[in-house]
C-alpha cells in the first residue's frame, strides 16, 4: 500500500531535527512527504528542506489541528491507500515504525491505527508514568463490540502518530474543520459507529512526551473540557473518563511510591488541576469569553471562534 506523511509543524527546535532523521532512516520510505507550516522564525523550514519538496506554508492564525489535517490530505489523497500523521516533536523509535502501522490494514476493516508512545529521554517521573500507562505493551483491536469493556478508550487515538484509510478517512469526510483539539477521537468515533476497527500497535514506537507544569494541565485539560461539551454525544455513547481517571491515579501514586516518591506532591497537585480545568471546561458555556480565552492552551481557537475577541 502506497503512504504519505503529513506533519504540522512551528518552530520545532531541536526535536524536529531528530524527527525528520527518524523518519529518514525508515525502510521503503515514501516519496510523499508533506510539511505544513505555520509562520516558523527559526530553522524549521530549513530542517524540513532535508527530508521533502513540499513544503507548504500557512498563516499561524490559519491552524486548526482539525482542518490544517484536512488540508494535507486533499494534496495527496488520489496517489495514496494511507495517510500518516506525527507531530513535530514525535520521533520514531526503529527503522521500522512506519512499515509496522501500515500492516495492521492488512485487516479491510481497520480504518485507523495508531502506534505505541514511549517517553522522552528526558521526560519526567510523572510524564514518564503517563506514556506507561496509556501506551501498554500489547496490540488490540477496538470496536463497537468493545464499547461496553473500554468505555471511552474504544475511541482512544492520538495524532501525535496514527494513521488513516484514505478512502474510509474521506467515506467519514475526515476531521471536524475547526476543532479546539482532540480531532483524532473525533474521527475515531464516528469510524466505530459505522462499524470499522482501530488498530494500536504496540511494537510501531515513537518517542513523545510532555513535562508539562500544573498549570500546563490545567489549561490542556480546560481544552478538553471544552472539546467534550461540545462534542457531547461522544460521551453519551461511549462513557465518560471517570472510572479510567481514577485507575490512573491509583497507577501514578503506585508507580511514583516506588520509583520517584518526591514527586508524589507535584502528582496530587497536577492531578487536582487536570481536574477542575476539566470540570471548567465542560462547563465553559457558563464562563466569560475572557477568562476563557485565558485559561485555554490553544487561544487561538477563541481568537478565530468569537468576534468579541
């Protein structure tokens, strides 16, 4: 099956040159290689210039993690089967990562897959947790039949490195346009709905993590929020995150009494602020525009959403 590889990218730094040399040393690498990027000041489009041609670029103000997405498929949708993303900050962790991802749509049914997240060198006892336990060690098939045993996870999928069927992808007329984040559950939703599987694939790795501040939580876990409330019928259907909230908690405390207990308190405070930034979240409806633009990571979805801006 013919791929291409589309990466959203903003001044990567000095990961980005580590990713563009990850996916440079892949087996069978496609000569579809498509970098959007989003008005970088640093060496960005530089790095970029060492892997691909096609490099497109966009307005900062024009990103969407939805329709930037889009976007990149409709450049290369009729010359491929298999439309991969990664972030700039994921780097594959073997030659073979990508040749892993595409053969789980060996199965005609898998409209989407995703691969394992191991934390970076250089991540943090909590953040090294988080991957751990989101990211298990073992393959599985998700599906409708599955909803009532994983609950919310049955949709659980990250763009961070996934992949898609094109023709399923453009059959779902791909993600929400204009979206605050969280366009890969979106999709994945609506894949299991309409009787398609998503693959994890344990042994396709990538290393990606984030040592993110209390602070960084509570304003990703607001997006969240705000992302749940408006896509309200993902959770009537599938279940909310409460039960596997809770396993995680009980997981972190476990893994950090053995391995880093002095981060146990920076864990309860994240924890408390992942909560109530949720919880505000969801109920954003009910909170001024500018605290919430204030309070959100990702500001310019308010910035683009509200003329009162």
């Amino acid at each position: 099956m013919k791929y291409a590889i589309i990466i959203p990218v903003r001044n990567g730094g000095e990961i980005w040159k580590e990713c563009v040399e990850a996916i440079k040393t892949q087996k069978k690498l496609t000569p579809y290689i498509y970098i959007i990027n989003s008005n970088s000041s640093d060496d960005t489009i530089d790095i970029a210039s060492k892997l691909t041609k096609e490099i497109i670029s966009i307005n900062e103000s024009d990103f969407n993690h939805g329709g930037t997405r889009n976007f990149g498929v409709t450049l290369i949708e009729d010359l491929v089967d298999i439309i991969i993303f990664l972030t700039q900050d994921a780097i594959l962790c073997s030659n073979t990562s990508i040749e892993d991802i595409i053969s789980s749509f060996s199965d005609p049914d898998v409209f989407a897959a995703y691969g394992r997240q191991l934390p970076h060198k250089d991540a943090n006892p909590i953040a090294r947790h988080a991957r751990n336990f989101s990211y298990g060690t073992k393959s599985f098939i998700s599906s409708l039949e599955q909803k009532k045993t994983l609950g919310l996870k049955t949709v659980f999928l990250s763009n961070s490195f996934a992949a898609y069927r094109v023709s399923k992808f453009k059959e779902l007329s791909g993600f929400p346009e204009n979206t605050i984040l969280c366009e890969d559950m979106f999709l994945a939703s609506k894949g299991v709905l309409a009787g398609y599987k998503i693959a994890y694939v344990a042994n396709s790795t990538v290393f990606h993590s984030h040592n993110y501040s209390p602070i960084d939580e509570f304003n990703r876990y607001f997006d969240i929020g705000v992302f749940h409330h408006n896509e309200n019928w993902i959770r009537q259907t599938f279940g909310g995150a409460g039960g596997e909230g809770k396993k995680f908690i009980i997981s972190e405390l476990k893994y950090l009494l053995i391995n880093a207990p002095l981060w146990i308190p920076r864990a309860i405070v994240t924890n408390l602020f992942k909560i109530i930034g949720y919880k505000l979240g969801c109920s954003n409806n009910l909170i001024p525009f500018f605290l919430k633009k204030r309070i959100s990571m990702h500001k310019a979805y308010w910035k683009k959403n509200h003329t009162d801006y």
